[in-house]
C-alpha cells in the first residue's frame, strides 16, 4: 500500500480553493491567527530556497504583505548560500513587492502566477523589477 504525500503547497491551495478574498481571511484568522499563518509561510518560502541557482548572488528581498491591521512587512535575506526570512522593513531592499494576504498565499502557493499578479495590479513591485522575474528561479515552485 503506497501513500502519496500531500506538499504544504498542496494543502495551501485546497485551502484557498473557490474562496474570497474575505473567506480566505476569516479562514485563517480563525485557524491561528493571519500573523503566525504569515510567519509559517515565508520560514517555507525560506526552506523552499535553492542554493545552486543563487549562486554568487546576494539580495534583500521585501515582502509588503498588506493585512487587515495594515501592512506586515518580511526580508528574505539571500547571503552567502542560505535563505533566511525576517520580519520588518529592511532600509534599501533590492526589490519589494507589495500585495494583499490572500494573494501573498495564492503566489507562494502556485495559484496565482507572479506576472499575471503584476498584470492585472494585484502585485506591485519597486526597485529592480528586472531581479523579481530572476529570484522566483532561486525558489522551488509549487507543483
């Protein structure tokens, strides 16, 4: 008998599935809360890190992740082959990218592409626009 092992992406995006912007808040501010639901997220997106594509690189990477109380700001610091996620704002990022909750989890998750999130206004980018398109490679993608 062979069980199939369900990603965390996996379970994310049965999560997020038919669901509103709304319902997609009250679900996980009812499940723990949307801080602790955002901090488990960016330690995956850190552990979701491929060293060998980054290689040579370093970069501040910003999330704005724009909550209900305001805006939660997160650094993945890319340094020396690692990945590490810290809360707060970082003085001059290489880039930021700036989106809402739901759609933060709809992007790491795989059901929202990052280009079409930037097409239709959903994600904004300032700084090295260029470098956003280049990053998403030093990440293992959702299946």
């Amino acid at each position: 008998m062979s069980t199939t092992s369900v990603t965390p992406a996996q379970r994310l995006r049965e999560k997020l599935r038919g669901r509103s912007d709304a319902e997609i808040l009250h679900t996980f501010d009812a499940a723990g809360g949307l801080d602790l639901t955002l901090e488990e997220c960016f330690m995956g997106v850190a552990q979701a890190f491929l060293p060998a594509k980054a290689s040579g690189h370093s970069a501040i990477i910003q999330y704005d992740v724009v909550m209900p109380r305001g805006v939660v700001s997160y650094q993945l610091i890319v340094r020396d082959g690692t990945c590490t996620a810290r809360r707060g704002v970082h003085a001059a990022p290489r880039v930021t990218l700036r989106l809402t909750f739901p759609d933060f989890l709809r992007l790491i998750s795989g059901k929202l592409s990052g280009a079409a999130a930037f097409m239709f206004g959903r994600l904004k980018i300032t700084g090295d626009v260029f470098f956003s398109r280049t990053m998403q490679e030093w990440f293992r993608q959702p299946a």
